[in-house]
C-alpha cells in the first residue's frame, strides 16, 4: 500500500495531475470564504454563531456548498445549480426526443449535451442567486427574526447592490463549473465530483466538534465507531452488483470469426446513487418554504396550516416526517432507474449484436427477464437509500445532532462513491505505467 503510494509521487506526470487537482481545491474553498460584495460580512458571521448556521430549508444547499451558502460568500451557490441541471438534462430525455437522439449519437451528442447543461446551470444560478438575495434581504435566511444582526445582511438595499450581489454568485458557479471541467482535463477526472467531494468533507470537523461540544467525549466517540460501521456498509452495498451472464454467438465475416465470448451486465444494487436523496430533501422543503413565507411577523399566530406544517414538516425529527420521507426515496429510486437503464434499449443493442442471456429468448423476453432482475435488484437499493438516509434524522432526535451529521444521508453517500471512483481512477493510471496499481 505505501510502495504504491510511493509510486504515485514517483511518476511525474500523476504527481503533476494530483498536484494541479490539490490546487484548483484550494482555490475552491478560498472562494467559499470570500464574501460577496454588499455583504455585511461580520454581522452575517454573528448570525452564524447565534443560530449555529442550521437552517432546515438551506441545510441542502448548504451542505454541498461547503457552507459557502449561509456566509453568502461568492461560490454560495456551489455545485447545486450545476447537479440540478444535470438531473434535469437526464429526465428531458424521456420528454424530449431530440436529446435522447443526442444521447445515443456518441461523443458528438454528448457534447451538446453538456453545452445545453452549461446553458441550464447558469439560469439556474441566476434564479438561485435571485432568490438567495431576496430571502437574505427579508433576514429569513438563517431563519432567526428575533437576533437583529440577521436582519441586516446586506450593507446597501438599492436594486443596483442586490444585481451585484446576484451577478457575482452567478459568476461564481460559473467559475465553479470551469474550474471542475479543469479537473476532468487536467487533473485525476471526475471534476464535480471532487468539489462535491470537498465541500461535504469540509463540514465534517465543524459537525464533529459540535457533537463533542454538546454531547461530551463519550458520545463523540460513540458516533465515530458508528460512522465506521456505517461506512464499511456503504462500501459493500456500493460495490455489490448483480451480474447477468451474456454471450456472443461467433460470426464469420470473409474468413476472420467475429464474437464468440462471455461477459456480463453489472447491476448494481444502487444504480440511482444519491439522487433519490436530493429529490425526496428538495421536495420535502417546499411545504417548510411556503409555510415559511406565510409566516406573520408582527407576532400574530400564523393559519392552523402553518403551524401543522412547523409542527411535523420543519425539523425533520417527526416520525411522520420520517415515514414521508422514506417511502419517497423508495419512489424516486425506482422511477430514477426506469430513467437511466432501459431494458429494451438494452436487449435490443444485444440481439443486434448476437448477444444473449443463456437460456432466454433474445428481444422481448431478454428486456422482460432484464426488467424483472432490475425490480428485485433496487427493491433492497431502495430500502437501503432510505435507512441511510433516515440515519442524520434519527441522531437529530436522539443524540440531538444537527441535520448536517456526516455519517449519513446524501454526504455519506457521496464521500463513499466519490472516495471509491478517484482511487480506481488512481489505479488505473497506475497501471498504465507500473503493471502494478493501487489495489492490489
């Protein structure tokens, strides 16, 4: 293992990736900490020490900004806009029949793509950023009315310091994106993932420090022995995959035989990753939201409506809360993977090209047999996103942990598969100089 890691800083053109990836990090978190302009920089930090910057409708946002998003910094906004564009593109797909044409056109059509999601992600930054200004402005941002330093967080209230503000974080999740892009080219690969990668690590000391500075060292400890348990589970479940034997029946193509072999299709148990997480999160915040800006702020009772939603739909430790939000993730997950893996496209591409399943008819029986293994494949995927996603809710109510506890939910998630993905992609490279990889 350390030989390895040796062999890394030995080869100069890893190290000089690994270097060139290390940097455009550091660059990343130095903009989370850069306060937009406008920004009345120590009173947003004196919010954040009085409410302990948890905000239910934000802790999302927030989580995958690194906290970036509460210190209205000029990368607030993130890799958000960038994930939910292309979570969008996906399901525009099924929609649209033009990008699923491009979809299936190769490296061409991928291009396109990825342009038409750039397009996306700045749009929705500049809604984002929009929005972000108007709840800063109104002091519901941290959702503390009653410390007067929320109340203030922009040092100017003219329309031209506001389209500042939203230019600037435009401008910075645009940057972000670059910069990511720079990593996929340059660097190790897998560019947005890294960022997303840093920015949920970041919030792990500051988590664990409250856990310590609430709970005492015992629990502290309790919870690291849990996170490794827990990590060790997500490490298995994520690489546990059902293998579907396939095989090719020989060609003869002028004298040369074509074909002849055996491979597989890997379905994993997990196919949806940790989308269904963010659309059940996204989705649960919209009655918080509403409720929110019906709230009075005269002091006056808000509607019977209000005060059912604060009461079961605003903390996230409800046991209906928790029911709700795990039977949506059950939901998402099994119509996430209807989008991606299409059982037909995929039996189809295997009869063209003499492939089949020993012991199933090609065509319509191969996408049936494939469609019944992929249902029983992410009933269990399914059930295992929700309890993993349960897991932050569960120590809110009972170790009384805030909402962004990292061993569970959408950042274990990504820290796992993020963490799994850059040491293959390591490896490989490795390989291609030493025969000898990372994982041996």
């Amino acid at each position: 293992m350390f030989s390895a890691i040796a062999r890394i800083f030995r080869t100069p053109d890893l190290r000089r990736k690994i270097g060139f990836t290390l940097g455009i990090i550091a660059i990343y978190r130095f903009g989370a900490h850069v306060p937009s302009p406008f920004i009345d920089y120590p009173n947003v930090q004196q919010c954040l020490a009085e409410t302990s910057g948890q905000d239910g409708l934000l802790s999302l946002v927030n989580l995958f900004s690194g906290g970036a998003l509460l210190q209205l910094s000029i990368f607030a906004l993130g890799v958000m806009p960038y994930i939910t564009a292309t979570i969008i593109t996906q399901l525009l797909r099924v929609v649209i029949p033009h990008f699923e044409t491009l979809h299936k056109e190769g490296q061409a059509g991928q291009g396109k793509l990825t342009q038409y999601t750039r397009y996306l992600t700045i749009a929705l930054a500049l809604l984002q950023s929009t929005t972000l200004v108007t709840v800063a402005r109104s002091g519901q941002l941290f959702g503390a009315t009653s410390v007067p330093e929320c109340m203030q967080l922009l040092t100017s209230d003219s329309w031209m310091a506001q389209g500042m503000i939203i230019l600037t974080m435009t401008a910075g999740t645009g940057l972000v994106m670059w910069m990511a892009e720079l990593v996929t080219e340059r660097g190790i690969g897998n560019g947005m993932s890294l960022l997303i990668f840093t920015s949920i690590a970041a919030t792990f000391p500051g988590a664990l420090g409250a856990i310590w500075a609430a709970r005492g060292f015992e629990i502290f400890l309790l919870v690291i022995a849990i996170g490794i348990v827990i990590i060790a589970a997500v490490v298995f479940v994520e690489q546990s995959q059902r293998r579907v034997p396939v095989q090719y029946a020989k060609r003869m193509v002028g004298r040369r035989t074509y074909g002849g072999s055996n491979t597989y299709i890997p379905i994993k148990v997990n196919m949806a990753g940790v989308v269904p997480v963010i659309f059940a999160s996204s989705l649960l915040y919209i009655p918080a939201l509403i409720a929110q800006f019906n709230t009075p702020t005269d002091g006056q009772l808000p509607p019977a409506w209000v005060q059912w939603i604060n009461q079961y739909f605003t903390t996230g430790d409800h046991p209906l809360y928790m029911a709700v939000y795990f039977l949506l993730i059950i939901g998402f997950t099994f119509f996430y993977v209807a989008i991606t893996f299409n059982p037909v496209d995929v039996a189809d591409n295997m009869k063209k090209y003499g492939g089949f399943i020993p012991g199933i008819r090609a065509g319509r029986p191969t996408a049936e047999y494939l469609d019944y293994v992929l249902t029983r494949i992410t009933t269990p995927g399914s059930i295992y996103l929700g309890l993993i996603a349960l897991i932050p809710l569960i120590a809110l109510a009972t170790v009384q942990a805030n909402q962004n506890f990292p061993f569970g939910g959408a950042s274990i998630l990504i820290i796992v598969g993020v963490g799994l993905e850059t040491v293959k992609q390591i490896d490989a490279q490795l390989q291609q100089r030493h025969y000898e990889g990372l994982l041996k």
